[in-house]
C-alpha cells in the first residue's frame, strides 16, 4: 500500500486520531457491539477530511510577491533609474524697478487752478498736469510786450533819422564840389550821417533786448502750465486745486514734488543675490523669477548686468535683471523671488 507522506504534524495528527485500531482506553468492552464505533469512527473520519481539505486549501495558496521579492526579478536599469544631470542655480530676491522714472516740480509760483489727470492715468509727453495762475507773470509778459512794441518804434525813428542824413550829406558834398559850400559843412554833415547810424545800431539792439525780455516773460507764462516730461504712467499725484506751490529751487526735496510719471512699459529687476555665487555669474545668464503677487506665474529673466562693489553690511552682489513675458499686473516695487541658472553637472562629478 502506498503511504502519502505529509510535513504537516496537525495533518499527521488528525490522520492518527482516525484510525479504527482503537488505542486499549477506548477499545469496547466485548459485552458492547462493535459496528456502533465503527460507524461512529466513519462519520469522524468524512468530517475530519473535509474540514482538512478547506484548511489546506487556504494555507497552502501562495501568498504575492512582495515588493523587493518583484523588483528582484527586473533588470537593474527598470528597477532604479539612473539620475541625470544636475542643473545648478543661484537665488536671490529683489523688487521689480521702473528704470524711467521722473519726478514734476514747479519752476514758478502760483496758486493751482486745474488738475486734469488722476493717480493711475496715462499720459503723453507734453500732456498738461497742473496749471497754475499767477497774475504777475501775466502783467510781465504784457510789460514785456510793450517794452517790445516801443524799441521797435524807436527803431524806425532811428533809420528814419539816418536816411535823412544821408540825404543831407550827399547834398553838401555835391555843393561843395562846385565850391557853393565850404569843406566844413560837407564834414558836419558826414559826422549827422555816422551819429544817426550809431543810433540805429542801438536802436536794433534795444529791439533784441525787447525781444528777449518777451520770451523770458512767455516762459514764466508758460511755466504756468505743467506738462508730463515724458509718456507714462501718473504714479503719484500732490496737487489739490487752491494749494499754492513753491518754484523748484524752494522746493528741492522729492517729497515736495507734485506728482510722478513712470514709464511702466519698461520694468527690470534689482535682486540681491550672496557674493559667495559670483564666481558662477555673468551678463547674459538666464533664469526664472516669480512675484510675491502672482507667485504661479514664473517668467524669464536674463542679467544684463552686475555691481561693481559687493554690499559690506549684506554680503550680497546686486544685479539688474530685464524681464520676458512678466504677468500682465506687473507693478513697480514688487517683491521677486529669481533662480539663476549657472549651468550642470553630472551626477557622478
């Protein structure tokens, strides 16, 4: 008979705990039927069996793979894969800068009467700001004019004497070639001709002056009105109508100027970055930088140029970086975060 060997001791176990040799304890006394136990032994027997089989049907299922059992079996490169280069970079922080900036002072005093522009407008060059009124430049420019009007008059006076003695000494001179007149009166009358020629000459100057006092007095006038210096945008705005403003040389502080235009249409960066990447850094090397008020949309920068000197108290080298494709709401003074990239390296170096 072929025996089934099994490693399992509970399977041996049971397999001897069904046998129908019964152990001296349990065999029946000869007085009691013996077909009972064996009956009894069967149906033991059949449960024992079935309940085995479900058991070992459980335990003996092989249990996945684990993870480092599964790698085990794929090839190195599929399992780990090789690092590639790695990019180094260089970070710093700055603030976005309006390079065209201009501050609007007063070359007069007067008394503000208009303010057509507001905080945020945009502006042309020439486009009027402020205007001012000052009765005095007005009675200047109207002095002027006249002061004008009468040098001119005097002027014509002047030539006017001239061509008379003109006239005058060509008639002695042609007296006294027919001797009707005396040598002396033919000089007389060339001394009248040269006296009124020295007038006309200061006549025409006194003209000149005349006219220059008109200008200077036009551009007081014309100060008056406050024009933008350059196109841009009015970024600060001190003007009230009914203030009285100072002319420029009372006034020379930057708090005391009227209003600001910048041109926002050309912005850069001024980052800080720390004097130990320096070595790394050169015009032209790219990077990206985000704001603080749009920190998800990132753009590129490119330094266009770095500082002489290295910042004592910060230790830092400052940089000014121009902008491509910066987000749409761009303002200047803005926080900004920049990496640069200075190059790879390998991952074995």
């Amino acid at each position: 008979m072929d025996t089934l060997e099994h490693t399992s001791p509970r399977f041996a176990d049971a397999l001897r705990s069904l046998t129908l040799t019964a152990s001296p304890e349990t065999r029946p006394s000869p007085g009691r039927p013996v077909w009972r136990w064996t009956l009894l032994a069967a149906a033991l027997a059949s449960a024992a069996l079935t309940a085995l089989a479900a058991g070992n049907s459980l335990s003996w299922r092989e249990a996945p793979p684990t993870a480092p059992e599964a790698m085990a079996g794929l090839p190195v490169a599929m399992a780990m894969p090789a690092p590639g280069p790695v990019r180094q970079e260089i970070t710093g922080s700055g603030y976005v800068v309006a390079p065209n900036e201009t501050t609007v002072f007063s070359r007069t005093e007067g008394r503000i009467i208009a303010v057509p522009v507001q905080t945020g407008d945009r502006v042309a060059a020439g486009q009027v700001l402020i205007t001012l009124a000052d009765a005095a430049a007005g009675f200047g420019l109207e002095q002027a004019q006249a002061g004008r009007t009468a040098a001119e008059l005097a002027l014509a006076a002047r030539e006017i004497e001239l061509k008379q003695a003109e006239a005058a000494l060509a008639r002695q001179t042609a007296l006294a070639a027919s001797q009707a007149v005396a040598r002396a009166q033919v000089d007389e009358a060339r001394s009248r001709r040269d006296l009124a020629a020295n007038a006309v000459l200061m006549a025409r100057q006194a003209v000149d002056e005349a006219a220059l006092a008109v200008r200077i007095a036009a551009e007081r006038v014309a100060d008056l009105t406050i024009r933008a210096p350059i196109a841009g945008t009015v970024t600060r705005l001190n003007a009230h109508v009914g203030d009285t403003v100072l002319a420029r040389a009372e006034g020379v502080r930057a708090g005391d100027s009227l209003a600001t235009i910048t041109d926002t249409t050309r912005m850069v960066i001024d980052a800080d970055v720390a004097e130990t990447g320096i070595a790394g850094l050169r015009p032209g090397l790219r990077g990206e930088a985000t704001l603080d008020g749009y920190p998800d949309q990132p753009f590129k920068v490119e330094i266009l140029r770095i500082a002489p000197v290295i910042s004592a108290e910060k230790g830092t080298v400052s940089l000014r970086m121009s902008l491509t494709g910066p987000p749409a709401g761009i303002r200047p003074a803005m926080a900004a975060r920049l990496r640069i990239f200075t190059g790879t390296e390998g991952a074995g170096e």
